[in-house]
C-alpha cells in the first residue's frame, strides 16, 4: 500500500452510503494471481464502527516478466467487500 491510509466511499442503492478507511494493506501471489487485501473500519454512515476488508485479484494481462520495470499496467476481475458485525 503506497499510502498509510485509504478511503473508500461506498454508495448503496437506497441511497444510504458508507465511508471506509483502511489502515493495513497486504499483497500476494497465487497461481499467478496478485491479490491485495485492505483492511480498515467503517468510520461513517451504515455499519459505522464495523470492520471492513476488501479484498481485490488482479488478473495481468501480460506475462509477469513483462512488467517488471512498468508494473501492473491493468487488470481485470472483481472487487469484494466484506463489513463484518
């Protein structure tokens, strides 16, 4: 994680919304996968005081050498959140 905290606003279809802020971040490798897992809480909004963790796969799109002096250019997959009571 390139910054010690991160925000992340979360907007629900009935309007209400939730603002994170993640305090840790972790990465790693499996099966060619690079995962990043934010952990954080809910300051604001519904389940304010709740833990949260999102927890993201990028899928390269080059082989991984090829990216080795540019970085992870672009990804594709999906994002999950996880507010946990």
């Amino acid at each position: 994680m390139t910054s010690s905290r991160l925000t992340e606003t979360v907007r629900y279809a009935d309007g209400e919304r939730s603002l994170v802020h993640y305090h840790s971040g972790t990465t790693l490798r499996v099966a060619g996968i690079l995962v990043v897992r934010l952990s954080g809480r809910v300051t604001e909004g519904r389940g304010e005081g709740q833990s949260a963790q999102r927890t993201v796969p990028a899928l390269p799109s080059r082989l991984p050498t090829q990216c080795l002096s540019s970085g992870l250019q672009g990804s594709s997959g999906w994002a999950q959140l996880l507010i946990q009571p």
